[in-house]
C-alpha cells in the first residue's frame, strides 16, 4: 500500500483556481501560430531543459509551434578555439570565410541538440509520452548585408524570403519547426543572419498571432527601475529613442518588436528566459511577466455594447453585495447599455462608468462607477471620469451629479461639490433612495 502524498487544502485550491484561470487561455491559443526565439546563450544554460518541457506543453495543446534558435555564443567559442578574433561592426558580426565555417558547425550543432532535447522521452521526466516531432530545412532565402559605413559583411546576409507554405504544411501536421539563424541564395551560398530578424521574418510571413522574444533580460524603464508591462508601437520607438543606452541585449529584441508589429503581428512579447515558467506566466495569466508590445493599446477605453454585459456584472456585482453600488439587474443594463463606457484589458472588463442624462435638466448623473480591485490606483477612475465629461460636454450638459455613499471624497478631490438637495433637478430626485441616503454632488462643465 503507498501513503497519499501530504498536499494542504491550500495548495490543491491554488492549483484548481489556476487550472482553472488558464482555460480561458488555453482555449484561445490553441491552433494558432507562436514563432519563439531564444540567444544561443540559453542553451548553454543548466535551465534550457525547462524551456523545452514548456514547448512540449505548448505543442501538446495544440500550438503552432515554431521556434528559431540563436548561435552567437556557439560561434565565438569556435572562433577562439581557432584563435580567430571574433569581428563586429554596429554590433553585427563580420562573417569571413572562417568565420562562415564556424556558423555552419555552430548551427548544426546547436539544431542537433535541440532536437535531441525535444525527442527525450523517458518515463520520469515531463517529456514522458511527449512524441515531438521536429522538423527543420532550407525555409529562409538570404542575401548578403553588402557594405555598410565602407564595411564589407562579407557572408554576414539579411533575410530575403521565407517559405510560408512548406513551414505551415509542417505546422498543420502538427510538427515543431526548427529554423537556424542561417539562410541559402539561390545561387547555393550560406549567410550568418541574425536570429531575431529571422524569427520577426518568420512571423511575419506566416502571420502568427504572437512573436516572443525570450531575452536574456528585463525590459526595464532605466528611469524607474521596473519592468515595462507592455508599449504600443508607437511608445517603444519612444522608449528607444529616449534610453539611447539600453543594453543591446533588450534594444535588439525591442527593434524586432517595432519591425514585427509595424509588419501587422499583433502582439509580440518579450520575455526574460531566467525566470522560471517565465513563457508559461506570460500566455496563462492575464498580466503576464514580460513586456507586452503591441501595435492596439493592450488596454482600451470604450462605449459598452451588449456584448459587455456579462463582463460588466462579474465586475459590479461584489460591489452591489458591498451596498456601495445600487443593483442593477441584466435588463435594467440591457436598455441602458448606451450609457456605459468600459475599459477592456485583454478581453476583460476591469472598470464601467455610466452617465445617465437627465431629461430637460441639461444634466446628467455618473452612476455605476467601479474599477476591479486589482487595477485600482492606476488612475482609471481619472481616465473613466475624463471620458464621461467629454461625453457630457458633447451632450450640451451643464452639469454633472454623483450619488455616493462611500467614494465622496474621491468626488470631491476631482472639483465635485456638495449638492443642495433642493435644488437638484426632479430627475434626478426621482431617482434618490432615501433609505441609502446617499450624498449628492455636483460639478459644472458647460
Ligand atoms: C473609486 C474608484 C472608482 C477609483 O478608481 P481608481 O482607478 O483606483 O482611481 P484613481 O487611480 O484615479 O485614484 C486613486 C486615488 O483615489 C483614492 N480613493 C479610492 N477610493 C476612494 C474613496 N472611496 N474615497 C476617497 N479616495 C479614494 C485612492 O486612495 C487613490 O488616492 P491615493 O493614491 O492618494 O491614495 C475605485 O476605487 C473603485 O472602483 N472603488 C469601488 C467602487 C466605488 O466606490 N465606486 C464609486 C461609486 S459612486
């Protein structure tokens, strides 16, 4: 007989209640196309074993896996071996012939392992009954890079094209496609291309839905010293053009980034392959721990639609439970559903307002305002309240009234005052629950 192992009640709800959050992901991602590169550096990594039981999960659900490996490491140690000095210009490698022969063996090598990890199957590792089946090839055509600054790159190459039909004919039959960071010219010759231009190259032309980047660091805002969640396009050219002296090992990726979503790729991550489970936290959980860049803003604020009722009630209803908003039932938000605006983060409704008009007053009222615990302090209840008074503003309304029990000051540091009940108009008083007994507050904005 074996003894049950001890797990606490704790552990096991965790474990369901994250089962249980990631489905909605798992759902999402299956059968769509993620291109994921890595340096050559994590493969000399103890923890590269990791990194490949998470791409064997990803292609077990249903993943459209392709992954472009990096070599420069691998290179290097070759060149030294041969007492070469490796030769960079703008941080891009010089490939001379010997350098080239490098880069082959590099590559091979480096493919070699990489397949060999992924085939493992033994029965007491994570990989047991994983049958992976890996494929690699001539996917991606090059040219030479040319000169550059009267600097002759020699077989250092860019990417000319890649063939989209063979890599998804490969994908659909549920194979993981493998591409090195080397290309061929029609005329026969080999080019050293950099892995992050091939796996943005790769992405594009397949039309993935995610590009990720696994970096060998943070993408930190060296001005505050925290990671940046996630930039549009348009702010990470910003980003770049203010840090000029981000280490290339995050301006690179970051560059790949710009090219990816300029290209239309809809969200590219760039992820830090040292923490641990790093690639599964960022596509089963809602805020990730990469840095999300997308050319939409990840969050967006919106007038609701009907569609959004489900979502606005999962977010209003503790709040109604606390007494701190008034109940509201589905029909009653059904006919009012024009007066709500939304913000959206990822697919989830994580603040509403609504300003409801009130007739031959040129007034109105903010009701139903909320934003979910975990986003508040980050100034949404500002941008809720900015996006109601332009709305009011474009109604020709001179003021706006909040009914609140509990948030009176919040109103009141945002230029509201107290009401005189008596004044108030008869709209509005028709709409006061005396047993709340609410405090009514006003702010003019005609
Ligand atoms: C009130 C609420 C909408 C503010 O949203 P938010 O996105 O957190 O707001 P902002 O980031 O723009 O502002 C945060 C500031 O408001 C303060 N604040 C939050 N709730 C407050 C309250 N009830 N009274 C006074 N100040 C409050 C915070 O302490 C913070 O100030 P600080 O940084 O100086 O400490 C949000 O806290 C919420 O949903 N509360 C529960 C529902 C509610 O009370 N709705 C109003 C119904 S009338």
């Amino acid at each position: 007989m074996q003894p049950k192992p001890i797990d606490t009640p704790q552990t096991q709800q965790a474990f369901v209640n994250w089962f249980r959050n990631s489905s909605p992901y798992i759902h999402a991602h299956r059968k769509r196309t993620f291109v994921i590169s890595f340096e050559g550096e994590a493969l000399l990594s103890t923890d590269f074993a990791h990194h490949v039981h998470d791409f064997a999960l990803l292609n077990s659900l249903g993943i459209r896996l392709v992954l472009v490996h990096g070599i420069r490491p691998q290179i290097d140690e070759r060149l030294q071996q041969l007492n070469l000095e490796p030769r960079f210009h703008q941080n891009l490698r010089v490939t001379d012939a010997q350098a080239l022969e490098c880069v082959k063996e590099a590559a091979g090598l480096v493919r070699v392992e990489i397949e060999a990890r992924l085939s493992l199957g033994l029965a007491n590792s994570p990989m047991a009954g994983a049958k992976i089946r890996v494929i690699s090839g001539n996917f991606v055509t090059a040219k030479p890079l040319g000169v550059i600054d009267g600097v002759d790159y020699l077989h250092t190459g860019v990417v000319r094209g890649i063939d989209s039909d063979a890599i998804h004919q490969q994908l659909s039959q549920h194979n993981v496609v493998l591409i090195s960071p080397i290309g061929y010219s029609p005329s026969g010759e080999v080019f050293n291309l950099s892995a992050e231009q091939v796996a943005t190259e790769v992405a594009i032309a397949l039309h993935a839905e995610k590009l990720i980047l696994l970096t060998e660091q943070d993408c930190c805002d060296p001005l505050h010293n925290r990671s940046v969640a996630q930039m549009t396009t348009q702010e990470a050219i910003s980003f770049l053009a203010q840090h000029t002296t981000l280490a290339h090992a995050i301006r690179r990726p970051l560059l790949a980034a710009i090219t990816g979503c300029k290209a239309g790729i809809e969200r590219v991550h760039l992820i830090n392959r040292h923490h641990d489970g790093a690639l599964l936290l960022e596509l089963f959980s809602r805020d990730g721990i990469g840095t999300l860049i997308s050319s939409d803003p990840f969050e967006s604020i919106r007038p609701a639609t009907l569609k959004d009722i489900a979502g606005i009630l999962e977010l209003i209803t503790p709040l109604e439970q606390q007494g701190i908003l008034v109940k509201r039932d589905r029909e009653k938000l059904e006919m009012e559903i024009t007066d709500y605006i939304i913000i959206e983060r990822d697919g989830m409704i994580i603040a509403c307002t609504a300003l409801h008009v009130l007739p031959n007053a040129a007034a109105g009222v903010i009701a139903c305002m909320a934003v979910h615990p975990n986003y508040q302090k980050g100034a949404r209840g500002n941008r809720l309240l900015e996006y109601v008074t332009k709305r009011a503003k474009t109604q020709q309304l001179m003021t706006v009234f909040v009914l609140t029990t509990q948030t009176e000051h919040w109103f009141l540091e945002r230029g509201f005052i107290t009401a005189d009940f008596a004044k108030a108009p008869a709209t509005l008083k028709s709409r006061y629950n005396p047993q709340r007994n609410s405090k009514i507050l006003v702010k003019t904005i005609g």
